[in-house]
C-alpha cells in the first residue's frame, strides 16, 4: 500500500511540503507534486497516480474544473482539500468526482488515515474481486472489477473510482437493505458521523449510470427510512441459461 504513488496538487508550497514530508514519515515513498492544475493533468498523462490530493481554489483552473479532465486519464480517488465547508460546496465537489472532502485546516494524521483506509481497501476490493468474480452480468450492464470497467447498454461508461467501489459493494450485497451509515463506513472506510449527502450524492450519480430512469430505479431503489437495496437483474443469457 505504501508503494502507492500519491499526487499533491496545491498552490501553497507550504501544504505541498508539509503534506509530503508526512506522507514520506508514514512509508509512501511515491509522491508527486503539482503547484497547478495544468502541471496536475501533464503528471497525470504520464505517470501512473494510485490517489490525488487537489486543492480547489488554484490560480488558472479550479480544483473542481481540472477533476473531470484528470478523469479522462486517471480511475485514481481524488481527495478534494478546500478552505470551503459549507454543504453546499461538499455537495459541489462530490457532484465533480470526489472521492473525499478535506476542509482546511486539516489534522496531517487524519488525512493520512483516510488516505491509508481508502488505499487498503481498494487494493483489498481489487483481491477480493479476483477471487471471487472476474465480472458482474446484468440485464442492461456489465461491470468488470478487475479492469475498472463498466459497460451500459454496450458502451463504456466512465466512472470515479469511488462510484466503481460504490457499485461493487452493491453488486456484492444484493436484495440487502443497506443504511447510509454502513454504505459510508464500508465504501468510504471511516465512520460517517451522520454525513448521509455523500452516500445520497454519489448514488445518484451511481444510478445516472447504470438506470434506464434515474428518476424510476430498477436497480438501486430507495427502501424509505431505511437505506437502499440492489436488485440484481441478471443478464438475460443467464437466465435462459
């Protein structure tokens, strides 16, 4: 997990540093920095990154403006770190790919905890997905773990690396009510503390996916003051299998 390679994305060189002086102390022995969003995208197209830590308010392009273009070359989980708090700007960076929600000032140790919980579990998904299914076959989709590949209707869908572990932890829980809370600490790793606009924000964007109607759910529908519940629609070659 530490030979995980991390990108610092800040314009501050102080945060730059003191974040890469932390990381380094922990064991991650990889780690990139940018001080732009430019610089952040050319790193991106040429090296491969595990996790991005971008800050939002840059000179240039925003945090939130460069995420969908480091997307397009990268399933990396990016870390938003922002001096913003409101709910509105959570809601905003989550509704522009992000994997988390730094605000500033932030404890280096609890950055580095949600760092390593979010980098163990996903190598611990891709483990698990190996072992147990190379690939998840329904009547309108098709997801492939291993390659973080999901297919809609015939044609690749992009997705964040968090909406793929979303969508994985459903698949592998089927016809279960499932709350927000244990949605949270399962596919985010840490306690939620009652922060249910995060799991409501990317299941929206998880069924934008993979929903025919995402306003009528067939797959991922609403069990009213209770949670969610995936309802597995197995491919049509199965069943007349």
């Amino acid at each position: 997990m530490e030979n995980a390679t991390i990108l610092i994305v800040d314009d501050e060189d102080a945060i730059v540093q003191m974040v890469k002086r932390v990381l380094t102390k922990e064991g991650f022995t990889e780690v990139l920095t940018a001080n732009s969003a430019e610089e952040a995208l050319d790193l991106v197209k040429k090296e491969t990154v595990h996790l991005i830590l971008l800050d939002v308010m840059m000179p240039g392009q925003t945090g939130f403006e460069v995420s969908p273009e480091l997307r397009r070359h990268t399933n990396a989980p990016i870390f938003f770190l922002t001096a913003k708090t409101s709910d509105l700007d959570k809601l905003s960076g989550f509704a522009y790919g992000a994997d988390d929600y730094i605000t500033k000032p932030f404890n280096p140790l609890e950055l580095i905890a949600r760092i390593k919980a979010h980098l163990k579990r996903t190598y611990i998904q891709k483990e698990v997905a190996a072992s147990v299914a190379s690939s998840y076959e329904y009547e309108r989709f098709t997801f492939h773990p291993d390659f973080a590949e999901l297919i809609v209707d015939g044609e690749a869908v992009s997705c964040s690396a968090q909406l793929l572990q979303l969508l994985q932890y459903f698949c592998d829980h089927p016809n279960r009510v499932l709350s927000k809370d244990q949605i949270y600490e399962k596919v985010w790793g840490v306690p939620s503390y009652g922060d249910s606009n995060t799991v409501m924000v990317h299941i929206r964007k998880l069924r934008e996916k993979i929903e025919a109607d995402p306003s009528n759910p067939e797959y991922i529908v609403t069990i009213r003051g209770l949670g969610y519940k995936f309802i597995p629609n197995k491919a049509r070659k199965e069943s007349e299998g």
